[in-house]
C-alpha cells in the first residue's frame, strides 16, 4: 500500500493570536513534485515548519509519511532558507554533507564508513562528487547549493524538502537546480517552498497556492490570472523556455 507523504487535516495555526494560516487540508501523494508559492508573509514557510514538526498546529492534525513529523524526521531531507556556513571557516565539501549523518550520540568527526559513503553517493546525485576535498568557500553560489541538496539526501530520505532553493541564483543556475530535483524525483517525494513562480511550470507536477488559505492546483491550471489571485496584484510567470505569458518580463523573472 503507498503511503500518503504529507497528510495536513483542519489545520490552523497563529503567531501571537495573529493568523498566519487557517482550516489547511493539504495531501501530497508519494511521488509527487510539488512547488509551494505564494506571497511573502502569506505562510509558506509556516506551512513548511508544520510539515517538519518544527511547530505545532493550533489546530488540526498533520502527518508525514503516515507519523507524527517528529517520529518521520529521520526519512525527511531539509534544505533551510537559509543555510548559514562562514565561508572563512576551514570546512571541506565531504565534512559539510557528512552532517546531513548526524544523529544523537554521532559527535561531529566520527561517522562510520556507511556515513562516509552516504555522504558520496548524495554528492554523486548531485553530480559535484569530484569536488568533496574542496573547500566549500572555494564554490560557486550554484554549487553550494548542490552541497546543501546533497547534505539533506545524506540522511537517505524518502521526503525531500527545501525552502528557496533558489534564492539569489540567476536564472539558468535555478534552471539546473529544478531539473537536478526533477531527476531526485524519480526515487523520493519532493517538496520546495518558493517565492519564484517562474520556475515552476518545469519538472513540476503539483502547485500549493498559499495565501493564508491553501489551494492546490496541477501545475498545468498555473495561469497569470491565477497567480494573480493568489498574490494580490500584477505577476509574470515565465515558462520554463524562458517564454512569457504575459509579455513585459524583466531579466526572466516575475515581479
């Protein structure tokens, strides 16, 4: 029987009795490649925390892989927003994805041969594993980004989840990243938040419209007009050939 990935019933939650999200009821299948957008403050990445277990609703339930998130922590890969590493610190490529194998009672520095390879093979997928003894200040913004992916799938997760992957790349290196996760697709469910509609209509198959309220959409229903609705004003969407819906786009982003 396939399990539903992420499974969020009735769900509410505030943040000093102001509402950030409300009466959520969210399934995402097994499989599934889902882009969670929306505007800035409307709760993504509210949404994204309830998924993990790093808050609580106020009400309602959610389950991740058919567990509370904190019993299915360990089979879920997270890539944070933000990702803070002082590129001066003297840390290698291999020594950053091995934390992606910490677990209690693992210091850091003592990680099994197992650890090791897992560490390998999430940088091979990401295609970056002749670069472990590097040091990571030594990357472009792209391929530290592939370091952060490879760091989550360390962990050998059946969920992958990522909060603005994206951020600060340009377009063609973000491009690369979404079919890098098209690709991790194949074998585990994936999940990312972002505030860059444009490069949704890819690899993407599912669309979470949040907004305080959440709607789902097949990403082929992604419309301008929808976009629209959803973020309150003007928005371009640029298709993943870098065509408009609307024509006017700037340096192939939507505003």
């Amino acid at each position: 029987m396939t399990v539903t990935a992420i499974d969020i019933s009735d769900v509410s939650f505030s943040y000093d009795g102001l509402p950030v999200l409300e009466n959520v009821n969210l399934r995402i299948e097994a499989g599934d490649f889902v882009c969670v957008v929306g505007p800035n403050g409307g709760g993504k990445t509210t949404l994204l925390k309830l998924m993990l277990g790093l808050l609580q609703p106020g009400e309602g339930k959610v389950s991740v892989l058919g567990q509370p998130p904190h019993q299915a922590c360990r089979q879920v890969g997270y890539m944070p927003q933000y990702s803070l590493h002082d590129l001066r610190f003297p840390v290698n490529v291999l020594d950053v994805v091995l934390m992606g194998r910490l677990r209690p009672g693992l210091r850091f520095g003592r990680y099994s041969q197992a650890d090791r390879q897992a560490a390998m093979d999430a940088l091979d997928a990401v295609e970056i594993a002749d670069m472990h003894n590097q040091p990571l200040a030594a990357l472009s913004g792209g391929q530290r980004q592939r370091v952060m992916i490879a760091r989550a799938l360390a962990a050998e997760p059946k969920l992958l989840m990522l909060d603005e992957p994206t951020n600060n790349l340009d377009i063609r290196i973000g491009e690369e990243l979404y079919e890098l996760l098209g690709e991790l697709n194949r074998r585990m469910t994936v999940v990312v938040v972002s505030h860059d509609v444009g490069f949704a209509p890819g690899r993407v198959k599912t669309i979470v419209c949040v907004n305080r309220f959440v709607k789902v959409h097949p990403t082929a229903e992604l419309t301008a007009e929808l976009l629209r609705e959803v973020y309150g004003g003007d928005i371009r969407l640029v298709q993943h050939s870098h065509d408009c819906i609307e024509r006017g786009c700037e340096g192939g982003r939507h505003k």
